[in-house]
C-alpha cells in the first residue's frame, strides 16, 4: 500500500514537472532571434516598463574599450512595452533554453516574471509570470550599465560600437524593423534609429 501511494506520487510529481511551461519574454533581440526551441510565440506586452537603450554591451554589440548600447528595461508606472513571449513546453528544450540564455544575456543581472499581456482593454493577463531579462540600474550588480544620454550621444556611440554579434546599429535597426513588424510604435527607438541613419549617411556623403 505504502509503494502505491509513494509511486503515485512520482507519477503525480513527474506530471507537474511536465506540465510546468517555461515563458520567455523578448523585447530586444529575442525579438528577432530566440535562438532557442519553442512551441508558440504569441505578439504582447508588459506593464509598468519601458524600453530604453541605456544597457551597456561589452559582449555582443560592443568590447569592453568601446561598448555598445543594447535594450533594457527601466520601470514606468502606467507604461507599457511590446514584445513577444515564447512557449517552451519540453522540459529538455527548456533545460536548453534557459542554458542559451543565461550565456546570452549574461550582462543583464535580473530575472524576473511578471504578467503578460495581449488586450489593452482588458485587466486581465494573457499568460501569468513571462520570464525576463533586466540589466538594473545597480552598478554594483551591473557594471555594464550605462544609463541615459543625449539622443546624439547615444547614436554616436552605436554608429560607432561593433562586437563579437555585430555592428551595435544592426541591432538597433532590427528591433526597428522588428517592432514594426509586430505593429509597435516606440519613439525612443524609432528616433534612436534615425539619428543614427543620418550620422552613417552624413558620413558617406563627406
Ligand atoms: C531581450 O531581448 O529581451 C533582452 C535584451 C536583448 O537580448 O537584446
């Protein structure tokens, strides 16, 4: 009698496990690139953030003697921010997942879960506790931060960047294409990516 109950427990035990869905949140390039395996991929949005250029990258987008700037979160009451939420059902391509993120966005020193969205209208969220990255404002926990700027310092600074993933602007114009793609207007990137296509035109112009 003990051993049925124990090994229905484990029946019961492994079935929870196998049921627990891991949600990843993307609102820079997880945007565009998961990068990892996933069932569903659904258009939303968080509530009481906004996405700001303000994390400095010493490992994708730019080196440690000229950095990069890359997305993090800053928290606004009342703001929203678009992204998009990945379903991550196998608990194999979740053990995978989360080990490709934890390399990827290594400089961000905050995961946190918070509430999705896909209805403005609606209170109600859409999918409870999303898992996101935040690089935090706390340069003791996160060195890299680079914080806020004038809109031209900040385009200087990313015309200029390149690391190991890339020119730092292709990342900023694939979250502008990226986010239009989804339907998302975001002026602090939209602005951002302008001012930087006109330092590379005024360039090759010269
Ligand atoms: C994200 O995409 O959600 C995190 C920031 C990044 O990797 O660009």
């Amino acid at each position: 009698m003990i051993s049925l109950v124990l090994s229905l427990r484990v029946i019961l035990h492994r079935r929870a496990r196998s049921e627990m869905v891991l949600w990843v949140f993307g609102y820079g390039s997880l945007i565009w690139k998961a990068g990892f395996r996933y069932d569903e991929r659904r258009v939303g949005f968080i509530r009481g953030f906004r996405r700001v250029f303000y994390q400095g990258s010493t490992d994708h987008r730019g080196t440690p003697e000229f950095p990069g700037r890359t997305v993090t979160l800053e928290s606004l009451p009342g703001a929203i921010c678009w992204g998009v939420a990945y379903k991550v059902s196998d608990e194999e391509d979740q053990k995978i997942a989360l080990e490709h993120l934890e390399v990827r966005e290594k400089q961000y020193d905050m995961k946190v879960y918070v509430d999705f969205y896909t209805d403005a209208d609606s209170p109600t969220p859409a999918i409870n506790g999303v898992m996101l990255y935040i690089g935090s404002a706390d340069k003791t926990t996160n060195q890299n931060y680079l914080g806020p700027a004038a809109l031209d310092e900040m385009a200087s600074q990313i015309a200029q960047a390149e690391g190991p993933s890339g020119p730092n602007r292709d990342y900023l114009f694939h979250l502008d294409d990226a986010l239009k793609q989804i339907g998302c207007e975001d002026s602090h990137v939209r602005d951002l990516a302008n001012a930087v296509r006109k330092i590379i035109s005024t360039k090759a112009a010269a």
